[in-house]
DNA sequence: GATAGGACCTCTAGCCACTAGAGGATCAAG
DNA sequence: CTTGATCCTCTAGTGGCTAGAGGTCCTATC
C-alpha cells in the first residue's frame, strides 16, 4: 500500500491529472512523496477517492462533496446537513429527468417525421424552427 | 422590425451578453449597426436566434447546431445528416436519463435510510463510500 | 436645447470541472 | 546501463456562458 498516481488512478476509475487537481483544489489532501518526489498513496486515499467519485457521479458539486466530507470526518455530528445536501439534489434529479423525458418525446417525434427527403420537407430543421413561440419555462 | 439588441433579447428569451457571445463565435451573422455603432436587427435574426435558443434548449451542441443551420440554408440538400445529429443525441439523452433514473433510486434508498440521528449512523455518507467498488460504467 | 437615466458599447476576467500538452525527471525491468 | 513507461510542474484550453468596469448613445421630458 504505497501506491502512485497511476495505480491510484486504475483502482478509483479517476484520471491521473483529475487527481492532481482534486489536490489542487484541497479534495484531497497532499500525499507524502518519494524522494524523487513522486507522490505515494495508501487506503485512505483510495476510499476517499473512490467516495469523491461516486458522489460526483450522483452529480453532487464539488462544494458539496467538500462538505460530506468534511462531516464524515467528524461522526458525532448530526447528519442534518448530509441529508438535506441529498434532498436537494433528488428534487434537482426528478427536474433534470422530466426535462429530458420531454426532449426525449420531441426528439423522436422529430426523428419520426423527418422525411428522409430533403432539408426542404425535414421536419427536424422545421420543429427547431417552428418552436419560435415557446418561451423559456424556467 | 430594426430592432436594437435588448428587444431581441426580450422576444427570444436569450440575454443580450449570450446574443453577442453568439454573434463572436459566428452563430450569428454581424448585423449593421446605426451611426452610433449600435446594433439593429430585423425579422431574420429573430427567427434564427429562436432556432439556435430551441435547439440549445433541447441539448443540441453549439457545432451540432452550426451544422444544422447551415444545412437549412441550402434547401436542396439531403436531410442525412440532420437525421444522425438528432438520433445521436437522442441516444445520449436516453443514456442520461437511464443515469439519472438509477441515481434517483440510490438517494431515494440513502435519504430513506438515512436514520436522521448522528453521522455514524447515517446512511447517506455510508452509501457514498460503500459504492467505491463500482468502477465507471463508461 | 439641456439633461437624465436607461440601454448600449468594448474589453477583460471569471465560472466549473476538468483536459491537453510541453519539457523534463524518476523508476523498475532486463 | 539503457529503455520506456510513468511521473513531475506549469501553462493554457475547453464549453457556454456570465459579470463587471468604464465609457457612449438614445430618447423622453422639461
């Protein structure tokens, strides 16, 4: 357990200089390095990677995992503030999914319509176009 | 209809810096300008700026819709190619939505599990760190 | 014709979360 | 001892805007 940058990258699925900048951004904590300074991790830092990575692919920001972060660091800390980071985020997830059900809906009918024909009869230019009228819903 | 840009702006949703970033990547053409080196626009840009906003809207790139643009300026060409640029993002937005659909079920099962005492017991940090071993799906 | 204040102008820099590339040092195997 | 993969730092670029500074123009009213 006295990895380097590159195996930490492999057993976290996150990229060499993702890692560097999760660094640079105080993510992660500055490893000790080699003497030919090359940085070495050891199993807390796969974990926490690993942690940083799966609440990122949930889609939490970065100002988010910094904080469950920082309350998993301190256990005797109620889990308030964790759970309301995660209410947030699943009413944010339902909007996104609605939004891109819609679209999914358009797209298709538009793709159903095109004419295989020329730009002239593509109801897929047409549809862009033809939507002039519905204003932003947000 | 020599509309200057805040009117533009209000009668197609999209704010006046985003209008001049557009015309600064070249989705939208220089419009003349009056003697005071103001912008004015006509009926044209209206239309093509609400194609731009529609399709943004749906997800589309802003080189996918440079794409589409100048397909719809030549009439006579085959819808080919705005066929495949709609049924690729359609499948990326299936994938996303699938995505967000298994996201959505995991902060469910978290948020619930989630026993609203202290960290320790808190099942949201738990479920954060307990997933490091599925590696990306992509 | 003067003036007020809103809308307009250009320009630069910032946002997020990375990603790419230059140019060089280090490490491990043969 | 050499090779070549991996590592280092640093700067700059990505997409799609957004914000702000500092100044000019337009139009309505007095």
């Amino acid at each position: 357990m006295n990895l380097p940058i590159g195996e930490l990258s492999r057993r976290t699925a996150v990229k060499v200089p993702t890692i560097r900048f999760y660094e640079q951004i105080g993510l992660l904590p500055k490893p000790p390095r080699t003497e030919g300074n090359q940085r070495r991790y050891g199993k807390a830092e796969v974990d926490r990677l690993n942690f940083i990575r799966h609440a990122r692919e949930l889609g939490f920001e970065v100002d988010d995992i910094r904080d469950l972060l920082a309350m998993s660091a301190e256990p005797q800390a109620s889990c308030h503030t964790a759970d309301s980071i995660a209410r947030n985020h699943l009413v944010e997830i339902e909007r996104r999914i609605a939004s891109l059900t819609a679209l999914k809906g358009e797209l298709t009918r538009m793709i159903d319509e095109c004419g295989h024909g020329h730009i002239c009869d593509c109801r897929i230019i047409e549809a862009l176009a033809d939507h002039s009228q519905c204003y932003g819903d947000h």
